[in-house]
C-alpha cells in the first residue's frame, strides 16, 4: 500500500499519466476531411473508419498511405491532415514519441499551407505533458487560449482548460487545478461528448486522490473506466481500473482493489502487453493478499501464474504471497 502514499511528487506523476492519457481519445477524433483528390479522399475516409472501429494499426496503415497521396499531390494542408490523424492512431497504439514526431511535421506543413489548427497545439500541449516538460505544455495551452473562446468553439476551449488544470497539478498546484475543473464543470456537462466527460471525470478523480478522499476517487475512476469502455476506448478503459485500484487500496478497501489490478492486467495481457500486465497483477496480488474473498484471491493467482508461464523461458511461477 505504501506505494501509493510515497510523498506529493510520486502521486502528482502518477495522477498526471493517467489524466493526460485518458484524454488523448478525446482529442485525437479526426479533423475535418478535406476534399479534392478522389483517391487521397478515399484512403483519408477508410482510416478514420477503421479508428472509429478501435482498428488503430489497420489505420495508421491507411493514413501511412494518405499520406504518401498527399505528399505526391504536394497540398499542404491534406499533408498536415493525414500526418496528424497518423499520430492520432500512433497514440492509441502507445507510440508516444512517434507522436510527437508526426505532429511536429504536420505542424510544419500547416505553417505552410492554411495554418495551424487548435486541435494539433491541443495534442502537442498533452505529449508535452506526459513526458513531463510541464512548461512546454503551459506554452502550448497559452498559444490555444489566445485565440479566444469564441473563435476556438466551447470544445476545444473546454479542453484546452482541463489540460490547463493537469498542468497545473504537475506543476505542484493542486489548489490552482481545483479552481479550473470547478469553473468548468456547467461546461463540460453541457457538451454532448462522452470523451470530454470522460477527460473531466478523470481530472476528477485525480484531484480526489490528491485531497485524501480516496474511495470518493475509486468511485469516480470506475465511472470513467465504464464510460470509456462504451466508447470503446478501451487503452484509457484500462488505465482508469488500473487508477481505480490505487484509490480502492489506498483507501485500504483491499477486495475492489484487487478486482481492478486484476481486470487492468487482463486486459493489458490480451492486448499482448505482458511487462505491464506483470506490474498490474504484482498490485492485484498485494491488495488480495488482505482480500478475503476467495474467488478474487484465485482468479488473481491464476493470472499470475498465465502471466509468468508466458514470459519467454517460462521461468516457474512464484506462489501468491511470496518474494522472488
């Protein structure tokens, strides 16, 4: 349990991974499609179908080859879309630095064509803050806002304010990051997108845990967590178990914690992520070790074991309970 009271530092890094990350999906939605070029078109519509559909490597294949379309046609402005819907599939597929990469290069084709637009410095400003470089964020948030609310449409502006308020947390003031998520909950209610509901409920949770209010925090994770997973956003689904377990066992409520180790291990491992599914299950394990329900005891232990059996050289499981 103690790793999850280690000190102010250690739990803003952790609010911050997973309030940024749970974000992403809501931003990361396509701009709109540009037209001219039939088969540029085409390959631009098949890979914003296949997104949609959670189908993000067959995407980013797609816009791989938009963007070779449009690279021939040498447009600007279809280089600079294709190129950030790229990096939009490459976040979802966990690529973060590919990312990154790519929106610096459908900046740069932005600048030359029709400008660059609020949801690429919107994605920028989230990277930034997920690698830790906390000012650069503030920068990229300062370029949004100055456009105005007006010019920016009440979605953008809603969530260039939550990435104010993540910010702020990161930045070590909390008190800062309350008042913004305060100020914009009438906001974020009125808007009719779940994602964006999702990223305010996440930020929520995150300044719980931060005042001590740990099973308050666990019930607003879950919340998210099954709001993404309609959504099928279901990287961002496993992150807010993952967060809901560390509110649950905080607040020493070692059963629903170990539930929730136990479903984000699950679903890392089925996505093939065995590493981080190890350290998920190795939580699980510490929260069923005071869980007395058995049938979550078992099916922690038996995770475990899948998980360890899979690792390349099968080395012999390690008993629940027990130090390697």
């Amino acid at each position: 349990m103690n790793r999850f009271r280690i000190g102010k530092g250690g739990i803003e890094s952790a609010a911050l991974a997973a309030a940024v990350l749970l974000l992403f999906s809501g931003c990361a939605s396509s701009p709109p499609e540009r037209t001219g070029d039939p088969e540029l078109s085409s390959l631009s519509r098949a890979g914003r179908d296949a997104y949609e559909r959670g189908e993000f490597k067959l995407s980013a294949r797609l816009y791989r080859m938009a963007r070779d379309r449009a690279r021939l046609i040498d447009d600007p402005g279809e280089i600079g879309t294709v190129t950030y819907n790229l990096a939009a599939a490459a976040l979802e597929l966990g690529e973060n630095e590919r990312a990154e990469e790519l929106l610096a290069e459908a900046r740069r084709a932005f600048s030359r064509g029709p400008g660059v637009p609020a949801d690429l410095v919107l994605l920028q400003g989230r990277l930034a803050l997920l690698a830790g470089r906390v000012g650069e964020a503030e920068g990229f948030v300062a370029e949004g806002l100055a456009a105005g609310e007006e010019a920016l449409g009440r979605r953008t502006w809603v969530q260039f304010r939550l990435l104010e308020a993540e910010a702020a947390l990161a930045g070590g003031d909390p008190e800062s990051g309350r008042e913004i998520f305060n100020g914009l909950g009438p906001a974020i209610r009125k808007i009719d997108d779940p994602l964006i509901l999702a990223g305010g409920l996440s930020l929520e949770g995150e300044l719980l845990f931060l005042e001590g209010d740990f099973p308050g925090a666990g019930k607003i994770f879950d919340r998210e967590a099954e709001l993404l997973r309609k959504e099928g956003r279901y990287r961002g689904m496993t992150r807010a178990r993952s967060r809901a377990g560390a509110a649950y066992l905080a607040a020493e409520d070692f059963c629903p914690a170990a539930e929730r180790f136990y479903r984000a291990s699950r679903a890392l491992f089925a996505r093939g992520e065995t590493l981080s599914a190890l350290e998920e299950i190795r939580s699980a394990l510490a929260a069923a070790e005071q869980c007395p329900e058995e049938t979550i005891r078992a099916e922690v232990g038996s995770l475990f074991i899948e998980l360890r059996e899979s690792l390349p050289g099968n080395p012999p499981p390690v008993p629940p309970g027990e130090s390697e």
